[in-house]
C-alpha cells in the first residue's frame, strides 16, 4: 500500500486530512446531539455550487474553478444552516423538521439549476455530478493543496475554540450562565461543520461527507467517557479511515474512494458497537445477565427467609443451578444460610438507611450490595447490636 | 392548452407527481409530530442500495423486484437504525447517520463494481427520477379517458402510485385514533392497550411504502420534501390535528402542480428553451410555501405553551 | 426462622391477589445496573385512596409505570382484580406525570377527553353526541367546561393537570392510576382535583396516587404505601404513616423537626 501512484498519495494525504478533521468537528455536533445538522448543511452546498459554476461560466472563466466552486458551496451552505436556525428559534418546528425542509428544498433546488446548466449550452456540465458523489480520478495537484491546507485550517480552529464547545455541547444553560455566547459558539461549530463539509465535496462528495462527520465520533464514543479523548479518538478514527480508504480504492479498479472510505469507518464502528469494553454490546449483554442473575438470586433468598412463595420460574431455576434450593422450592442448608445471611443484611440495610449519620452509605442502597463492601466490621457489629435479639425486631 | 396536448403530455405526470406528494404528505405529518422526520431521509437514501441489490439478484432492470429491493433495504434500514440507538445508546439522529451512510455507500460501490452499463440505472436517476417521461402517448384528449384501448397504454407507475396512495390513505384511516393518541402521550396509549412499538413500526413501513413507490415514479428528492415540508407548513397553520393533515395535502397538491408547471413553462416564459428538473421544482415550491408558513402562518410559534418548569 | 418471620413490615392487609384491585408480587424493575424498585409487593385495598410516597428517586413513579406495563420488569407479577394486567385494561385509567406529555401537539381540549373514549368508540367508531355530552360532563366534573376549545399547550400547569384528570374520568374505569397529580399545581386545582378523588372513592372506585407533599397525606388519603426501592410500610394511615416509617424511608434525607411537625398532626 505504500507504492501508491502520484495521484493515489494526493488523494490519501487529501482523505487522512480531510477525515481527521472531519472526525474531530463531527464530534462536537455528536455531543451537541445535532448530527444530522451535517445532513441539512451538506445538501444545502449544491446550489451554491451551480450558482458559483454559473457567475464563473457568465464572467467568461473556467466553470470547474475548484476555489470559485467551493465559495459557492460554502455561501449556500450557510444560507442554509441560517434558515434552519430561524426554523427552529423562531417557529414551532423541532430540529428534525427544520433539517428535513432545508436539506430537501436546498437540494431540490440545486437540482433544478443542474438542469439549467444542462441546457446552458457550455458543453458538458464539468462534471458537477462529481460532487454528490465525490470523484477523485482527475484530482489536480493544486486541488488537493486546496483539499490539505482548507482540512488544516479547520482542525487549527477546532484547537482554538474546543474549550467553549465542549461546554456549550456538554450543559448550554451552564454554559450561558457563565456567559458564554451560546449561540454564537453554536454557529461557529456549525461554521467549521460546514468548512469541512465544503473541503470533501470533492473527494466524497456531498451525500457520503455526512459520513465522515457522524460516524468516527459515535466510533470513538464507545472507547471513552471524556470529552478530549473522544475528540482525539474520532480524530484518529477518521484519518484512519480516510488513508485506508484512498489506499484501498487506488489499489484496484472500480473502488470509488468515497464509499470506500465510509465502509472502512462503518467497519471500526461495528467493531467498536459489539467489542467496546464497557459500552460494547457484548460486554453490556454479559453485564446484564450476571446482574439479572444477581436479583433473582437475592430476590430468591429473601423469599426463602421468609417463607415465601417463589413466583418466578427464572428464580427458582437460578436457585436451585447454585444448590440454594430443591426443585419444589424448598431450601437446602446451604440456601437457609445464605437466606439468612441476606434476610439479616437488608435488616441491617433498614438502619443504616433510617439513620442520618449514614445517609452517603444509605445512597449506595441497591437491594443487591452487600453490605461488607460498605461499612466496616465495627460499624456491622454495632448495628447488629442495634437490631438485637430476634425477639426485638421492630414491628 | 388543448386536451388534445394536454391530455396525453401533461396530465399522467401531474397526477402522478400529485399522488406521490400526498402518499408521503399524509404518513409525514405523524413522522413530524413524533419527531421522526428523518426517517424519510433515510429511507430515501438507502433505497438506492435496495435496487442495486434487486438487480443482482434477478439480473434484470424490472420494476416489482426493484420496489421489493428498495422495500426490503427501508425494512433493514429501520431495523438497523432501532438495533444500533438501543444496543449503542446512541441518539437516535446518530444512529440514523450511522446507518443510512453506510447503506447508500455500499449502493454506491456495487453499482460501480456492477456492469449497469448496458441499463439504465445511476444515482442520478435514483435521486430526482424523471417525471417528465411519463407521458401517456396513446392518448389523443379527454375523451381518452373513457377509452380502454388507450387506457391500456397508461404509464404503470400511474396506477401502482394510485394503489399506494390508497393503501397509505386506508391505514391512516383504519389506525387514525390510535396513531393520534399514540403520537401525543405514548404512556396513556400503552394503558389502554394500544401496542405503541408496534404501530411507530407500522407507520415507518407505511412511510417506506409510499417513499418506494413514489421514488420509483419521482425519485428520491420530492420523497423527503413532501414528508416534511407540507406536514410542517400545515402545522403553522392550525391547532388541529384533523385540519393539519387536510391542510398538508393542500399544500402536497399545490406544490406538486405549481412545480411541475413552472418547471414545464416557467423557463419558456423567461425566455429559455428547455424545461428544469421537475422533481426539484416541486421541492422548490414546497419549501417556499413552508417558507410563507412560517412567515405568517397563525399558529406558526409555540406561543402560549406554558414552561412545564 | 422465628426472626426471620416476624419480620413482616407493618400489617399487610388481609386481602389475597384474587380481591385487589392491583396486586404486586417480586417487583424489580432497574434502569440499567440499579434497580429503581428491588422486590416489592404491594397490595392495594378495594375502595381506597391509596397514597405512594416515599423521597424523591425512591421508585415511586416507576412502581406505578410498571404496573401499567409502561416500563417492563426484570422479575415480578402484576395482577389488575385478580387477572393479568391484559385482561383488565379497560378498568384502569391511569394519569400521567404532566412532563410525559407533548404539549406542542396539534388538539384540542375536548379531543384529549375525547381519547378517554378510545377503547368505547374502538378504531373507527364515530364520535356522536352522547360521547361528545360525557367528555363534557367529565370536563365540567373538573371545572374546565369553559376551555373545551383550546388547544391544550394553551392552558397552565394546573389546568393540564384536570384535564387529564377529566380523561381518566372519561374511561369509566375502576381503579385509579395518578402520577404526582399535585405537583406544580395551583392551589384552587389541587382543590378540585381531591373533591373529585373523593367523590370517586365514594362511588366506589379505588384511587392509587404518586404523592410528594407528606403535610397533605392524613387529610387526603387514607392508606399509603412507604417505598424506598424497597417497599418500607403499607396499610392504613393510622398505621403505616408513622415517625418511624418515614424515618426508615426517607432516612437522612427528612429533616427531624419535619417528622416532629408530622408526628404532631398525626397526633
């Protein structure tokens, strides 16, 4: 993979860039929960690019002007998180909506002036359909010195300004009662969403970039609890998916690099969803058994001290698989002491929770712990002097 | 204009357009108010993999295998989005983003990895379809109408837009009070034994069905539009639920057939040749109604709603 | 063993499953790893008003949602009159907290008590005269008549509050389900809100309550059920609702000089 041709290294370097900054600024929206503001944003740059390809044709230039293009994109593109804004501020639309409207309407639209520039007589259309797609195969060098110093630029300013979007995305009404001008930060987080989204027109192109900014975040979201190492992990998840992708797609024919990119992402995510250590589907289906095992089990025990019948089949089976109880549900020896054990513990529980001077044990309260784990052998054993003998327990 | 030009040029494609933009209007007003507009989005976007794998499979360029494959992939799409928020928690628009990229990428590389060239299948004809060409040639007036030789010659996607509609029209009708009640206080709807999971299932299908349908007439653009734009113009206009969806479908009609004139005409009254997208004309014009909506709409702020502090 | 029996809480009431309106066996429900609400049964007496408290976190709303099937156990029974909860829905009418609810959506006053009729009036059965008079007389009943047609974001906390009430009253139901109806109310809906409990009860009807206001719980109740995850008393206000119930469920967490307060009322 390393024996890339000149314009395969263009285009990997182009898509590392391109996916680490992606990566990093999708991270805030995911944390703003606004992902799909991408959606909305990405679609609204294809008027802007007709338009730009018009005004460069009408001023007599070259209408795939790459710079001219992109300004154009990046001008409807903001036109249309404007509107999107006013949507939701001002009228009774949610979010969801206001996204919807202007991402169908934009790109009805743009569709509508594709189909002029058709019928406008310069030839062929220069091949603007290459930028719902992205196309790489006539990438310029200067386009890609374009693609690297715009994907630079917005990752600099994602460094500057991370401090006040993490807060705005983490607590906006704390963020604002510090007097942090929430709407201002959401816009420029909005702002280098769409300068990103701007940068890979041309290597994904518009539909697929919404990848690119959604999934390394949620990616990285299952690796870690803190806002920084998300960001650094979507960062890593995205240049990486970038270069593998590039490298791939120029490794045989017929591999688009946008599509290749975003399967190569979509790829860590699955892992990422099923191995996570903590927020992994695996390990939160193990946890959930063994905690579900552990209710019933408790559930199970305190039946059995008090003589109760055990409804649940599931409890009953737990039991009996751990030797607690008989198949007719009567406890064995070693059941009647764990029972015990458990019926003595919640007793123990009931003064702790009734007693103020330990109300932040009484919070760790769960019905399951036991309560070894949380007062010390002295603290029990007065406690139980508490309680007293059988005879005295409190009606 | 005369029938005579009319009739066979003009009418097939603005019943079809109409129809199409009601069968998506009517579910999307739901789909708005249970904040699940996207859906539309989704769904559009991997209809395109649904087709792509509908003609691998039967190696043939047919409508019902096609529509079946945009079905299925909308089916897969939603259960997909459901597993990856759940067993993820990820929110919901998220996981969405998740899903629907990757969908329409791999459509995407299998479509190149495919040999299509020799059919008529691309992502541009996936994405604003081609109203235009649905003309009904074996008709020579009105009185074609009552002819069955030139029924016959019907553009087929005239009637199977027509069933859809129908079908989209008879489930909001049979579940309307369920669906009401279960959009507004989910909790209430399950005590009175309304099976909420599964009718917001039921509903996102019903969506898929007229988003396949009307795709496979108008492509995916007026999808999304009329999902969410006439739903949400009639919102602005009123505060009833009965009254909203008369009005989306008011506004469905009159995007569908302003578009699809000003699309025909409009570039021939400002001194063009050809005509524009009429796809992305109707999205225009829905969108600049929403745009009036909200604007001056009477009930477009959520004003009076107390603050449940 | 002999300690172990005696430890019964207070006086469970001597009705079985088969004659309580609501009955719960081994409830655990749990959000994610805690539990919400650790094995709790709860027997509810016939013809009752009944008061769940407990401090805030403690379950309470949670134990209600799960006997209505809105939130699924991970152990346990729920019996509606002796029967499976499915059989028995069309006997329940169940209130909800008011932040469950969306208040931007497009209806009408009447239309909400108009859904009190749905399992009546079926999936397409018109609504006719003598629907429309009932949810009216249900919308006088809590003194919102008046408001018929507004739409519902339109009207205060309070006015919410009846008009959900005014629901419930439409499904005719036997038992009672009410999620923190007093909260965030003001005091003239508060009022009217436990003239109409009272005259339910005196009908007949049982009334179960979410409640947080425990100076309020002597004269409007007359059982409660103490939960603290754990069920801590139950029975009759006499009984159940003394210094050292409230002490065992809100621990820490009640000011001594509010159980003094409260012990005084009680006297």
């Amino acid at each position: 993979m390393l024996q890339l041709g000149y314009n395969a290294t263009l285009v990997a370097i182009g898509a590392t860039l391109l996916g680490v900054s992606a990566g990093v600024t999708g991270t805030f929206l995911f944390l703003r929960k606004r992902a799909l503001v991408s959606d909305a944003i990405s679609h609204a740059t294809l008027p802007g690019v007709c338009l730009g390809f018009m005004v460069l044709v009408a001023l007599g230039g070259d209408g795939r002007n790459l710079i001219g293009l992109l300004a154009g994109s990046a001008i409807s593109a903001w036109v249309g998180l404007l509107c999107m804004n006013w949507l939701t501020r001002h009228t009774r639309l949610a979010e969801d909506a206001a996204i919807g409207a202007v991402l169908s309407v934009f790109f009805g639209f743009g569709i509508v002036l594709l189909t002029v520039i058709q019928t406008m007589g310069v030839g062929r259309q220069a091949g603007l359909e290459g930028f719902l797609l992205g196309s790489t195969a006539g990438m310029l060098r200067a386009d890609a010195l374009i693609i690297a110093i715009g994907g630079a630029a917005t990752l600099l300013l994602v460094m500057i300004i991370r401090r006040p979007m993490t807060m705005v995305a983490f607590d906006p009404e704390y963020a604002a009662a510090r007097g942090l001008p929430v709407h201002r930060i959401d816009l420029a987080m909005m702002g280098l969403v769409m300068a990103v989204t701007v940068v890979g027109l041309k290597i994904v192109g518009l539909i697929l970039i919404v990848a690119l900014l959604i999934i390394p975040p949620v990616t990285a979201r299952f690796w870690s609890e803190r806002s920084d190492r998300v960001v650094l992990l979507a960062g890593l998840a995205g240049g990486l998916a970038g270069y593998l992708g590039a490298a791939l797609s120029a490794s045989a024919p017929n591999l688009p690099t946008g599509p290749i990119i975003v399967l190569v992402s979509f790829g860590f995510f699955a892992l990422s969803l099923f191995l996570a250590p903590v927020r992994g589907v695996l390990a939160a289906v193990l946890r959930h058994l063994r905690f579900q095992r552990r209710v019933h089990i408790r559930q199970g025990l305190l039946a059995l001290a008090q003589g109760q019948k055990i409804y649940e089949p599931l409890t009953l089976r737990l039991l009996r698989r751990a030797g607690l109880a008989r198949a007719d549900g009567v406890a064995t020896e070693t059941g009647k002491a764990r029972a015990a054990k458990a019926l003595r513990d919640e007793k123990r529980w009931e003064i702790v929770r009734a007693d103020q001077a330990h109300e932040a044990t009484a919070a760790l309260y769960d019905g399951l712990r036991d309560i070894e784990t949380v007062l010390t052998q002295d603290q029990i054993v007065e406690i139980d002097r508490q309680i007293g003998g059988p005879q005295e327990v409190p009606a | 204009m005369s029938g005579e030009e009319f009739v066979p040029l003009s009418l097939t494609p603005l019943l079809i357009g109409t129809f199409a933009a009601i069968a998506c209007a009517l579910p999307g007003n739901f789909l708005v108010l249970r904040k699940q507009a996207l859906i539309g989005d989704a769904i559009s976007h991997v209809v395109l993999p649904g087709i792509v794998v509908a003609f691998l499979l039967t190696g043939a360029i047919s409508t019902w295998p096609m529509m079946l494959g945009a079905a299925g992939a909308s089916v897969v799409a939603v259960v997909m989005i459901e597993a990856v928020r759940r067993l993820g928690q990820i929110e919901p628009g998220a996981a969405m983003g998740v899903v629907f990229t990757t969908m329409f990428a791999a459509g995407v590389l299998l479509l190149e990895q495919t040999d299509t060239s020799t059919v008529h299948l691309d992502v541009e004809h996936a994405l604003y379809g081609n109203l235009e060409s649905l003309i009904w040639l074996d008709a020579t007036g009105w009185s074609s109408l009552f002819d069955p030789e030139a029924l016959a010659g019907l553009p087929p996607e005239l009637p199977r837009i027509a069933l859809t509609l129908l079908v989209v029209s008879l489930f909001m009708w049979l579940f309307w009070r369920p669906l009401k009640i279960s959009t507004f206080d989910e909790g209430f709807a399950r005590t009175i034994g309304v099976r909420t999971g599964a009718l917001g299932f039921a509903l996102v299908i019903i969506a898929a069905i007229a988003a396949v349908a009307a795709f496979d007439a108008v492509g995916s653009i007026i999808v999304i539009a009329m999902f969410i734009c006439p739903p949400a113009a009639a919102r602005m206009m009123t505060n009833r639920l009965e009254t909203q969806i008369t009005w989306s479908v008011v506004f469905a009609i009159v995007s569908a057939v302003s578009g699809y004139v000003l699309a025909g005409y409009g570039p021939l009254w400002l001194g063009a040749a050809d005509a524009v997208s009429a796809a992305g004309m109707i999205a225009t014009m829905s969108g600049l109604i929403l745009a009036c909506t909200a604007i001056w709409g009477p009930c477009r702020t959520r004003a009076g709603a107390p603050s449940t502090a | 063993m002999l300690e172990l029996a005696a430890n019964q809480g207070v006086s469970v009431a001597e009705i079985g499953i088969e004659s309580s309106p609501l009955a719960i066996r081994g409830l655990t429900v749990s959000y994610g790893q805690k539990p919400a609400v650790f094995s709790v049964d709860m027997t509810v007496e016939p013809g009752a008003m009944t008061a769940i408290i407990g401090p805030n976190g403690a379950g309470k709303s949670t134990l209600l949602k799960a006997a209505l099937g809105i939130v699924s156990p991970l152990s346990g029974q729920v019996s509606v009159f002796g029967e499976p909860l499915e059989k028995q829905r069309a006997r329940i009418a169940y209130v909800p907290q008011r932040a469950s609810v969306d208040w931007d959506f497009p209806t009408r006053v009447i239309d909400v008590v108009l859904m009190g009729l749905s399992r009546e009036l079926g999936l397409l059965g018109r609504v006719r005269a003598r629907h429309m008079s009932r949810a009216m007389d249900c919308l006088n009943r809590v003194g919102m008549r008046d408001f018929a047609d507004r739409q519902i974001g339109q009207l205060s906390g309070g006015q919410q509050q009846r008009v959900f009430l005014a629901r419930a009253l439409a499904q005719d139901a036997d038992l009672y389900l009410l999620d923190e109806p007093f909260a965030g109310v003001d005091a003239a809906t508060e009022k009217a809100i436990i003239a109409v409990l009272k005259s339910l009860k005196e009908a007949g009807k049982t009334v179960v309550a979410v409640h947080h206001d425990l100076a309020t719980v002597t004269d409007y109740f007359d059982h409660v059920f103490l939960i603290n995850t754990r069920k801590v008393a139950e029975g009759p206000v006499a009984e159940a609702f003394t210094a050292e119930t409230l002490q065992s469920a809100y621990g820490g967490r009640l000011a001594t000089a509010q159980i003094d307060q409260i012990s005084r009322a009680l006297g």
